[in-house]
C-alpha cells in the first residue's frame, strides 16, 4: 500500500515537471513571435543626468536613429536606467553626460539587454558638462587668442568644473604658458582652490613647471596656500629634485617651518624624498631639523629611512648633524 502511495506521488510530480516545461515552451514560442531578435546586437544609450536621469535615448548605430522596437528600446532603457546610479557615484559628478554603450547577450530569440558599466572598454563614456565650456576646453587645447576672444565675449574667466579645477589649473597641468598668462590677465583668481583645496600654484609644482611657479607667483599666488591635509606647495617641491622652484618659493615668502596635518614640515619631506640642495636651501632659509611631526619624528629620523638614493642620504644626515644638536 505504502508503494503505491508513492509510485502515484512519483506519477503527480512528473506530471507537475512536464506542465512547467511545456508551459516554459509554450511561452517562449509566443514571444518569439510577438519579439523577433533585432538586426543589430548592440546599442548607444546617450543619457543626461542631474541628480537622477534626466533624458535617456536608445540608438541603434547602424542606422544612426533611435532603436523602432518599442519592446526593445524599453528593455534597454530599463537596464541603462538600473546601471546609471553606480556609474555616475564612481565619477563623483552630480550632473553628467555621456552614452553608454550596451549589447544584447544570449542566442537566438533568448537574450537580455547588458549595459557595462564605467571603466569596462568600450563601457561607458561620461563627461562633466561644465568642464566642456568653451572657456575650459581652450584652457587645455586651444590658444590664449581663443582665450581672449571667449572672454570679449563674456565667457566667465574663472569658470571650473564640477571638482572645482579651473581653466587656469587646466592651462597649468596642461603647461601652456601663452594661455596660462592669457587667462591671468584676463582676471583669473590665482589663489582659487580646487574641492581638495589646492591651487594652480599646486599644480605647477605638481608638474614641477618652473616657468609657471614663476609667473604664478608674479600674478600673487599666495606661497603659502595649503591644501585640504594643510600641505604647502613648498612642501611638495622639498620631495621633488627640483631645486629651482624651492628656490622660487622660498624667495616669495613661503614659511618653511609651516606643519600640514600630520604636523610635517617642508624639511621632513626632503629628508625623506629631496636632495642635499634642497635641504641645505631649507636650512639656510633656517628650517628647523629639531622640528618633530605628531607621530614624533624629526627629519634626521626620517632621514634614516629615506628614499633618497643612497649618497644623497649620508649628505642629508650629515648636513643635520653639522647644523645643531637637537634634544
């Protein structure tokens, strides 16, 4: 009795198996019908955003027009729609624009719609709309008559993006000096500072331009600007090689016992990356070896284990111990 009991189970769940299958046939055969695979795989999404989407378009690249299935333009815009909100939290933007790109994965009539995400090739491209100004492409690419020819036009001269780089930081990373000169005539603030608090002086540091350090400085960039973690761009130049733009900003007044957040100074940091020129230029400006960082460090501590190569090291500590006993 308790066999058959379970050989008609058996029967039941058999039958339920082949109901769902032939159900799954069934449905799959009406929607091929109703939703033949499209002559094109792949698709560009160009989207705005502004705090959420704000306009978002399906466009099939071979003809150059939006996508004519309505099914599937619904179904990729669903999926572009669900991908946006990572992709644009990885760029740190609150408006952006850009086009993704996205295909259609599986075989025959059974696929879905992908749409990558930011950083997969050929993925997503996404733009700052505000650094595409007019003003802050010439900053990068064009020329200071461009530059003049905007501003006559009343282009905003301290235009910035949304990370707060300026067109005069762009001209600086970029080191065009015609423009860069262009712009500071034109009215650029010099000691505007980026979200991160740093300036185009930092930048010329950064990029260890001295011919840009100096005109920067001529125009009234602050020597002694910090940054968001209270670096000084004398701070930064002492971990370089470059012993002219110390020179430069220790000439224009830059404080050289002036401490960041850890409680480093200028002197800490060429014991650890600079080169004996530096520190003596440091020490002459009279920077003090006997200074300690919050974590207790001294810069002949920090000397010790420089990176510095190894001759520079032994002429970094012997300048310290020649310079006066600290306790």
């Amino acid at each position: 009795m308790l066999y058959r009991k379970l050989r008609i189970r058996e029967f039941v769940v058999a039958g339920a198996i082949l109901i769902v299958s032939l159900s799954g046939y069934l449905f799959v055969r009406y929607h091929r019908q109703r939703m033949p695979r499209p002559d094109s795989a792949h698709f560009l999404v160009p989207f705005a955003w502004d705090g959420g989407v704000k306009s978002l378009r399906v466009v099939n690249p071979r003809t150059g027009e939006e996508e004519r299935n309505k099914e599937l333009r619904k179904m990729i815009a669903l999926e572009a729609a669900q991908k946006l909100p990572t992709i644009i939290k990885l760029t740190g933007l609150q408006r952006a624009e850009g086009v993704l790109y996205c295909y259609l994965s599986g075989t025959g009539e059974l696929y879905r719609p992908i749409c990558l995400t930011y950083g997969e090739p050929p993925g997503a491209s996404v733009y700052d709309p505000e650094a595409r100004r007019p003003v802050m492409l010439a900053a990068e690419y064009g020329d200071a008559r461009e530059i003049r020819e905007l501003v006559s036009r009343g282009e905003q001269v301290n235009a910035h993006d949304q990370h707060g780089v300026t067109a005069l930081m762009r001209a600086v990373r970029s080191q065009r000096m015609a423009v860069l000169e262009a712009l500071t005539d034109a009215g650029a603030d010099v000691n505007a500072k980026d979200f991160e608090g740093r300036t185009a002086l930092s930048y010329a540091v950064d990029g260890q331009s001295v011919a840009a350090v100096g005109t920067l400085l001529a125009k009234g960039a602050d020597a002694n600007a910090a940054d968001n973690s209270g670096r000084t761009a004398l701070m930064v130049a002492a971990g370089s090689h470059d012993s002219e733009i110390v020179r430069a900003l220790v000439t224009a007044g830059a404080r050289v016992n002036a401490t960041d957040k850890d409680g480093e100074t200028a002197l800490m940091q060429a014991a650890q990356f600079g080169t004996p020129a530096i520190f003596r230029m440091l020490l002459a400006a009279h920077a003090d070896p006997c200074a300690r960082s919050r974590d207790g460090y001294s810069a002949i501590d920090l000397a010790h284990s420089s990176l510095a190569r190894p001759n520079d090291r032994v002429k970094i500590e012997a300048l310290l111990k020649s310079s006066r006993a600290c306790n």
